[in-house]
C-alpha cells in the first residue's frame, strides 16, 4: 500500500474520531490494521496495540517483532522484551499520543480480550466504544482498487465454479470437488478460503462441513466457494443437479431466484441493512416458504469474509455508495434438498451492480 494511501486513511479516521468524539482508538494485528496501515503484524499473546489519536499513532511493540513490521512501517515504536514485560512501552506509548485517563476510547473488536483490558486499566474512567462508526465505518466504503481487486477475485471463483461443474460425476466425494476447486483456484494463485460442498440432504444444512459423502444421481448440490486473490476473498454460491432434478427443485429454484431479484431491487442508496433482508424474507414468505429461509440476506465482503453491513432484519445500516456485500437467500428442506443463490455485489448511485459474471440457472452435471 503507498504511503499516500496510508496517509490518506488515517486522515480520514482522525476526521470521523473527531465526529464520533472518540479521542483514543487502539487497535491490535489484524484486518483493521491491515485496512489502515497496509500490513499486520505477527499476532500471538505478547501485548502489540497500535494507540491513534488526534496527536499522534504509535505502537507498543514486541522487540521480537519490530525489525519485520518496520519493513511496513514508519511509525514510532516503543519496544519490550519479554524478560521486562509490557508495561513500560504501553505506558510510552500513550503518553506520546496524549492518552489520559478519562477519555473515549475506541476499541478494535477483533483485539484480544487481554490487550483491551490492559489497555483501559491504564486509563480510569474511560468509556470505551467499538470502532463502528469511526474505522469501520470507512472500511464499509471500498475505493476503486479495491473494487477492482474484488471484481478479479470474483472473476475467477466464475472460473472455479464452472470447473467443479465441469467435473461432478455420481460417484464423486464431496471432498473429492472441493479438490478440484482448490486446485483451480491455486492456478491463479489464489488460496482457498472456504468451500461449501453440499450434495443431496446435506444442503438442507446452510454450513455444511464437506465430507466423504458420495454423490448420486438426481442430487442436487450447493456450491459455497471463495478464495483470497491480491489480498482480497470472492464468495459465490451456485447450484448444480446430477443428471436429472429432484422432485420440486424448479419451484424452489424459483422462488430463490425470485428473491434475490427483490433484494437487488432493493439495494438503492439511502435504504437500509433491514430493507434487502426483508425484500428477499417477504418474497419467500409469501410462498409459504418462509420457516425455510434460516440465516440473513448477505453480509459485507472486503478485506474479510464477513464483515459489515449485515443485511439483517435487525440493521439499520443506512447503505451507501461503495458500500460491498453478498445477497444470498435460501430455502432449506431438511431430508431433501437446499437451495441457496449468492451474488456479490457493490452498490452505485443507481443500484446494485454484481460482481459475478455466471448465471445463476442450475447446471445440469455428470451426464
């Protein structure tokens, strides 16, 4: 990431730390970190925080990783070995930000327990917040590279996609096509980050865990694949039949599709997280299948698999411009079959705009 960039994000997090009246973020290694500063540090249980405010952004840091993060970084360190512990550095550290005792304090809500805590004893009558509204926040609104960097890691799990269809014969493992999708992803470099193999009743299970089961003629199988390319994951689900259709399929199929149409329709600027999750709930409700539709809509997609906006029916995330996330509805019949269709999509002053380029009809497979 250049430096104009890293620039530019902590620019922006101090203006929305000024409106939010958050004096004092800390953050510990992972995807905040990785959004702001382009990298994140070797995390286990030694206290590495790095303290923003208004004045300053500095770390508390490990001796034992500072010369490799300082391959990624400028920012002061305060360093501390493991025969002195870390007190004397976080100390360090907050007084060179400014951080004082009765504050709001913005905490990174994927940090460990223990770095939190450590951190707001030193600080006596702080109120602490999550980073939603400040680093959150932006990291809800993807720049052109990252919409670029999304829109080729979507293009190829399409490729993935239509290889595993391209394999799938009765007789196969579960397992056995989740190979596949792993071995098409790594042509391009990419690493698998999940796959959802779900044949005959096990689809009825939205997270099915892939196993040995074998699969059959007239099966119908849910695909749920994604793979981080450049730094950023796709997700896409996708469904096949082995030579013939279940009994019933093509009105559930349907009524999916169906569903996923009235989210997108939905996803305008200016509506909300709870709006596209009941545009696809009531859709599917109205065809008495509403009991069968178990999770939420979609969830937002960017340096992590899921992260926010939820498209949930409790959210009230006013949707924006930029702003990434999945549509997903699905019907599961326990015994039967599961059904579920996913596009990824990003949200422009006109409306959603998908990522993916595969329809969404079934595949026919293994003949």
């Amino acid at each position: 990431m250049s430096s104009d960039v890293i620039t530019n994000r902590l620019a922006r997090l101090r203006a929305a730390m000024k409106d939010e009246g958050v004096e004092l973020l800390a953050l510990g290694p992972g995807p905040h970190m990785q959004w702001l500063l382009g990298f994140q540090p070797h995390a286990d249980e030694r206290l590495l925080l790095l303290l923003i405010t208004q004045h300053g952004a500095e770390f508390a840091m490990p001796a034992l990783e500072a010369d490799s993060a300082g391959q990624h970084t400028d920012l002061p360190m305060h360093l501390w070995a493991d025969a002195d512990g870390p007190g004397a550095a976080l100390d360090a550290t907050l007084a060179a930000v400014k951080g004082q005792g009765a504050m709001v304090v913005a905490i990174d809500e994927g940090m460990r327990a223990d770095f939190a805590l450590t951190l707001l004893d030193l600080l006596p009558g702080a109120k602490h917040v999550f980073t939603t509204s400040t680093l959150g926040r932006l990291r809800m609104m993807k720049d052109e590279d990252e919409l670029a960097r999304l829109k080729t890691s979507a293009l190829l799990a399409d490729e993935a996609m239509k290889t595993a269809f391209a394999a799938i014969k009765p007789g196969m493992t579960e397992n056995q096509v989740k190979q596949i999708v792993i071995d098409r992803f790594g042509q391009d470099g990419a690493k698998l980050e999940f796959g959802i193999i779900g044949t005959g009743g096990n689809g009825a299970f939205p997270h099915h865990q892939t196993g040995e089961t074998v699969i059959q003629k007239c099966d119908a199988i849910v695909i749920d694949i994604g793979a981080r390319l450049n730094g950023m994951p796709s997700d896409i689900t996708r469904m096949c039949v082995v030579g013939e259709k279940p009994e019933g399929y093509d009105e559930i199929h349907a009524i999916v599709e169906g569903a996923v149409q009235a989210a997108m329709r939905a996803a305008r600027p200016g509506a909300t997280a709870r709006d596209i999750d009941a545009a696809a709930r009531n859709h599917i409700a109205q065809a008495g299948y509403g009991d069968h539709f178990l999770h939420r809509t979609g969830h937002g997609l960017g340096i992590e698999v899921h992260e926010p906006p939820y498209m949930t029916g409790s959210s009230d995330t006013v949707l924006e411009e930029g702003m990434v996330f999945s549509i997903e509805p699905g019907i599961y019949l326990v015994g039967k079959f599961g059904l579920r269709l996913e596009e990824i999509v990003y949200l422009t002053k006109d409306g959603a705009v998908k990522f993916s380029e595969l329809p969404r009809d079934v595949a026919v497979v293994g003949d």
